[in-house]
C-alpha cells in the first residue's frame, strides 16, 4: 500500500512528465492539460494531501526539524 506521501509524490512526478512531454513537443497544450487536470483530479490525491495535512497538525514536527526561514 501506498503512503499518503509517496501518492502525493507520484502524482507530482506525473505531472512533470506530462510537462516534460509538452516541453519536448511530444504532445500539444490542450492534450497537457487535460493530462493534469487528470493527475489533480482524482481524489485519492485530495485524500493523501488531507491526511498529510491533518497529521502534520496532529503530530507537528520538532522546532529543530522545521527549517528556518530567511
């Protein structure tokens, strides 16, 4: 079974690919797109980025883990 992270992250890795193929002309924009709203749209994403979410809230990660912001 898949974390709610690795789907999240193959999502994000999917829709590199459908840019990449835009990008070396593989595909046209209209069928790009499509290709991403498809990647966006599926709600085992939405799950994973809600569970993510929610237990980053839950269980928020140490002081010394959170990186500093410039």
């Amino acid at each position: 079974m898949v974390t709610p992270a690795e789907q999240i992250e193959q999502s994000y890795d999917l829709a590199m690919m459908a840019l990449a193929d835009y990008l070396t002309r593989e595909q046209d924009a209209e069928t790009t797109i499509d290709r991403l709203l498809r990647i966006l749209d599926r709600d085992s994403l939405r799950d994973a980025i809600t569970e993510v979410l929610v237990d980053a809230r839950v269980h928020p990660r140490p002081k010394s883990d959170v990186p500093e912001q410039s």
